[in-house]
C-alpha cells in the first residue's frame, strides 16, 4: 500500500485563487495530489517547528528571491523526521539569473531535490555530485478526461477550425508560429490565434505589433476560462520554446485530444507525439507537420487518441506516486 504522507507546499496562498484545486497545472496542483491521495496538505508559509512538523515533507520551489527558504526550513527542523523537498523553478533558460554557488549550497541542505524534466534533473546532479529526480508538476489528467469523454458524450464538442499558438512569455516567443503558420492560414479556412499572451518585462506591449500577425491574440486568462472556452474547441495545438520543460500546456491538450506540434525540449511532447516533433527554429517543420495534420484525418485521429492514452503518467495519482517512490528511494521514508 502507498504511503499516505502529510504535505506542505512552503508558500504562501496563490493571489487570484482561494481553492487549490481551481490552480492550473504546475506547482500548486502538488497541494491537489496530496490531498487526494496523501493524508493532508496545505500551502503555508509557518515556520514554527511544531507546525512544520505536523507533515512528512516541506516542499520548497526554489527561486532566487527565496533562495535562504531552505536555509530557515533546516534551521528551524534541524535533525528531523519532517523532509524538506526542494525543486528548481525555472527552466534552464533562465538559470543565468540564479547563482550557481548559492544555488548549489541551498539544495543540498535539502533532503531530496527534484527537477520537473530530465534535461534540466541531469545538469542539476552535475553540479550538485548528488542524485536529482525528474518529477514532473502535477496536471489533474483525470479531471479533464471526465470532462472531455462527458463533452463528446453529449454531443457538446465543438471543434473549431482554429489553430492555438502557446505563447511563452519569458522569451517573448511568437516568431516561430507567424513564420511556420501564416502560408497555412492563407491556403486554409484556419484561424492562427496566439493564446496566453503577456507583454514581456517591463513593457506595456508588444515590441512589434504582433496583433496583426494573427488572426487573434488573447492574453492570460483564468485557467477554466482557458480551458473550456478556447483550448479545448481547437484543431490543433502548437507549442514551441527554446527553454526545455516539461510542458504542462501539452498535457493539457492531450486530454482534451488536441494533437500538439511540439518542439523537441519540451519532454512531454517528446514522449506523447515524437511523430509531431520539430526543431525550433526551424519553422519549416512546423508548417509540414501542421500540413499533414490537416491534409490527413486518419492520422488526426490517431494522434488525438495517442495523445489521449499516454498523458495519465502526468496526473494527479501518478505524480504523487512518482513522488513517493523517490522518497522511499532515498530512504527518507
């Protein structure tokens, strides 16, 4: 039988939820797993021992304006049965923000660390000389399959021809899609929309006026709004960055049997559709794969259910088991 551990995410209350289980895919949902297939969770910021130690494991995200949490968490614990379980937050791209030697220092007063995709995982067992497990964040795989076989159940899917770009805020990414995708929407009744966009740091807006590059662009909304009102009504889904993740958007599309041409750092997209893989950069790939997607329905159908079958290792269950193996792995369970 699976252990049933008590958890607690060292964070304070996300800002625009008051239900952990409304939170996107990612960090937050780790409180959604422990509560459904742990003994508790919470996401706290106390740092009183007797507090901290009502959990088996403290989990800490590490960034760098957190970077001492660990710090404080180990001197507050001490010699304790209380874990601390520490994650780096960004993705490799932005490790040029983070300070190696410090980085380095902080996690290794950890008890376990873990990386949410193996690239990354790799290059943090290098410097730190220790075993780093490759854990993705969690995504409720199993929500958004009840929904999606309830929506077709009822005849309520309605597919649209629309094409979903996955904006990436931090780089700013969009070059690849206009240039991959706009012959496609000029030879094809398809819309090309930009979804999830953000003007980057410190801009009011674009650096180039991209709102004309494609037939819409909608900026960051609620997830369930995301969801149920844009992701799930489209065709096809491209996501495409530069950084390696794990790729909790294609998960997302995945359950909902939206077939995503995928970039090759992106981990879930590699092990859900390697047939759909592209280079980026390379945006030629993505109008060949987008291409054949739309010119062949049979092969449509069987990405769209590949997708289907092979996204439950990133669910709920899954992700706190794969957690819970690590723990025991460790020993430290």
């Amino acid at each position: 039988m699976a252990f049933k551990l008590g958890y607690q995410l060292y964070s304070i209350r996300h800002p625009t939820e008051s239900d952990a289980r409304l939170f996107m895919p990612g960090l937050f949902s780790w409180v959604t797993a422990f509560e459904q297939f742990g003994r508790e969770a919470i996401m706290s910021a106390n740092i009183k021992k007797e507090s901290l130690e009502n959990y088996d494991i403290i989990h800490v995200n590490y960034t760098p304006t957190n970077e001492t949490y660990i710090t404080a968490l180990r001197n507050e614990l001490g010699n304790s049965d209380t874990k601390i379980v520490a994650n780096v937050d960004f993705g490799k791209a932005m490790w040029n923000t983070i300070d190696p030697l410090i980085m380095k220092d902080q996690l290794n007063r950890a008890d376990m660390v873990f990386h949410v995709e193996s690239n990354g995982a790799k290059s943090l067992e290098r410097l730190l000389g220790r075993k780093v497990y490759t854990i993705p964040h969690p995504t409720n795989v199993e929500g958004i399959k009840k929904w999606t076989q309830m929506q077709e159940d009822l005849n309520k899917r309605e597919r649209h021809n629309m094409i979903t770009c996955q904006y990436h805020r931090y780089a700013d990414t969009w070059t690849d899609y206009y240039m991959g995708l706009e012959q496609i929407r000029k030879e094809n009744d398809v819309e090309i929309v930009l979804m999830n966009y953000e003007a980057p740091s410190g801009m009011e807006g674009p650096k180039v006026p991209i709102i004309c590059m494609f037939s819409r662009l909608y900026q960051r909304m609620p997830y369930k709004v995301y969801m149920e009102n844009y992701l799930q009504r489209a065709l096809i889904n491209v996501d495409v960055t530069y950084d390696y993740t794990f790729g909790r958007g294609v998960v997302d599309a995945a359950a909902l049997k939206i077939p995503t041409v995928g970039s090759s750092t992106i981990e879930a997209a590699r092990k859900f559709w390697p047939e759909l893989l592209v280079t980026t950069g390379k945006e030629w790939e993505i109008e060949e794969k987008v291409n054949k997607l739309l010119g062949n329905n049979d092969l449509w159908c069987d990405m769209a259910d590949q997708g289907f079958e092979r996204c439950d290792e990133y669910g709920l269950e899954a992700s706190y088991n794969k957690m819970v193996a690590a723990l025991e792995t460790e020993g430290l369970i």
